[in-house]
C-alpha cells in the first residue's frame, strides 16, 4: 500500500525555464523608448513642434507593446509554482506575443488611415526636422534591436522529474522553437525601424524632388509591412494558444515509439499531443493492446526516449 506518501508518483508542473534574458531586455527596450518619449515629447512642448509630439506619442505606444512582453515574463516566472495553473505558466508568454501582435495590427491600420488622409489632403512637411526625428528614431529602434537579439535564452538542457522513478534531460530537437513574447517585441522594434527607413527614403525624396507624395506612399507600405509581420506572429501564437500541435512531427514519433515496439502488437486508439513550454509537449495517450502485462509504466519507458514529452497520461486497454 502507498500510505500517505504520493511523492513517488508525483511531479512539479514546471515545465519551461522562462528566459531572464528575454525578461532584462524587453524591460531595458521598454525604458529606453520610455526615455526617447519623454525627451521628443519635451522637446516638441518646448519648440512647439507638432511633428515631434506626434513622434513622442508613437514611441509611447511602443513602451507600452514591449511592457507588456516584459510582464509577461515576470508573471510567468512569478506564478511559476502556482499549482492553479495546471500545466504552467509558460503560456502567459505567449499570450502576451498575441496582445502584442493585435497591438502591431492596430498600429498598421493607424498607419494607413493616416497616410490616406495625407494622400487626400496633403499637409506641409518640416523636411529637416522630420528627418532628425525619423534618423532618432531609427538609432534607438537599432540599438533596441540590439539588445533584444541578445536576449535568447542559450540554456536549452531542462530535468524533468516525472514522479515515475524516472527522469530524463530534456534537449530541443525542434529548431524551429522560438520565445514567442521575445519575437512579438523584436516585431515591435524591427516594425518601427522599418518605417524609419521608409520615412528617410520618403522625405529625401520629397526634400530634394518635391516629392511630397512619396510620404504617405511610404506610410502606407511600412503599414502593409508590419501588417504581414503581425499576421505571421499571431498565426504562431494561435496556434499555441489554442494546442493546434497534432500535424507537429512529434506527434508520429509518440505513436511510432507506441506501436513500432519489436515484437508487440500495440495500436493508439486515442493521441491528444499540446505545448507546455518552448521545447516541451504533453500527451494523453489511449493504448489497445493484446498484452495483459502492459502497464502505463512500460509505455511511458518507451516515450522515455523522445525528451520533448515531458508529461504523460497513459491509459491501457488489454482487448481480448
């Protein structure tokens, strides 16, 4: 009998590590643009410039974006252990890529209901002031850019206890495994250079050919930019929210660890595959078998060698 010890049979929901990297660098980003906010916004008080209080009032929409990837991080590592959350945590970062990439959305349409209002009724442009504040903006979107794309979190090794006298280290096989809430605000930064780029080329064109059309033109390309970028980063944290993962590979590697067993007459009569981390899966398993010895134990050995499934639920039914 096991008594009143379940220890044995037990096992921490921990599941992803988190990335601290990921966490200092968007919170670094969001008080750098937080900075360049406050001093374009002052400056345009000051000079009564409308074209940097337009600027300062953009780059608050960004601190706000990439705030909320930084809480996203610290709620994520903050309710680590709370056992309310019954497969973890990690998936507040995700949501958080989501909000970020409905945010980039909404920036687009802005974008281009701006400029076709531009293209409809053109405004005069302050060429050489605009140009510094976009050439501004431009550094700080690199230097941002910079210190995001050094915030991977290298460590890809986890333990995971799995409570059935077992454990096993955990390495990606799946490269193509991204921190998702990083990604959303290096789409942020990346978004927001591009348009600075599109704003040089525009006003340089303008400035030396009077081109003034060019401007909004530009606007409205930037916007179907980081439209596109938006869409793909929703697609990818969609797909997580919502465990669309059965067409991952994983998932025939679980039924072939199963059924290509040498010498067993073992078929999954029911596969449910979900992400619990960036490099982690659970799986609820329905196993028909002609073996009466067969035990959940035995199956979950053989998914042993498959590091990414680092949970399991295994049911057994011996047919006769």
């Amino acid at each position: 009998m096991h008594g009143n010890d379940l220890s044995p049979w037990t096992h921490d929901h921990v599941f992803d590590a988190g990335n601290r990297a990921g966490e200092r660098g968007t919170r670094a980003v969001m008080w750098l643009t937080a900075a360049t906010m406050v001093v374009e916004s002052a400056a345009g008080w000051l000079y009564n410039s409308m074209a940097l209080l337009a600027d300062g009032w953009h780059m608050s929409s960004h601190a706000v974006a990439i705030g909320l990837s930084a809480f996203a991080y610290a709620a994520a590592r903050r309710h680590a252990g709370d056992p309310r959350f019954a497969f973890g945590t990690w998936k507040i970062e995700i949501l958080g890529g989501f909000a970020s990439a409905v945010f980039l959305l909404l920036v687009a349409a802005m974008m281009v209901l701006g400029s076709l209002e531009r293209l409809i009724a053109p405004q005069p442009i302050h060429y050489a002031e605009a140009m510094a504040i976009a050439a501004l903006g431009l550094v700080v979107n690199l230097v941002s850019a910079a210190i995001l794309g050094n915030a991977h979190d290298h460590d890809h090794d986890h333990d995971h206890g799995h409570g059935q006298g077992h454990g096993h280290e955990h390495r990606d096989h799946h490269p193509h495994h991204h921190d998702l809430n990083l990604k959303s605000a290096y789409l942020h930064v990346l978004a927001d250079a591009a348009t600075s780029v599109l704003a040089i080329v525009a006003l340089g064109g303008g400035w030396l050919y009077g081109w003034s059309w060019l401007d909004p033109v530009m606007g409205i390309a930037g916007a179907i930019l980081v439209a596109l970028w938006a869409r793909n980063l929703l697609r990818e944290t969609g797909k997580v929210l919502l465990d669309r993962e059965m067409d991952h590979p994983i998932v025939d590697e679980i039924r072939t660890a199963v059924e290509g067993v040498p010498g067993g007459d073992h078929r999954v009569a029911d596969l449910h595959v979900w992400r619990v981390g960036k490099r982690a899966y659970a799986c609820a398993l329905s196993v028909v078998t002609h073996d009466a010895t067969l035990t959940p134990d035995r199956v979950r050995d053989w998914l042993a060698v498959h590091d990414e499934v680092v949970h399991s639920t295994i049911e057994v039914h011996v047919c006769a």
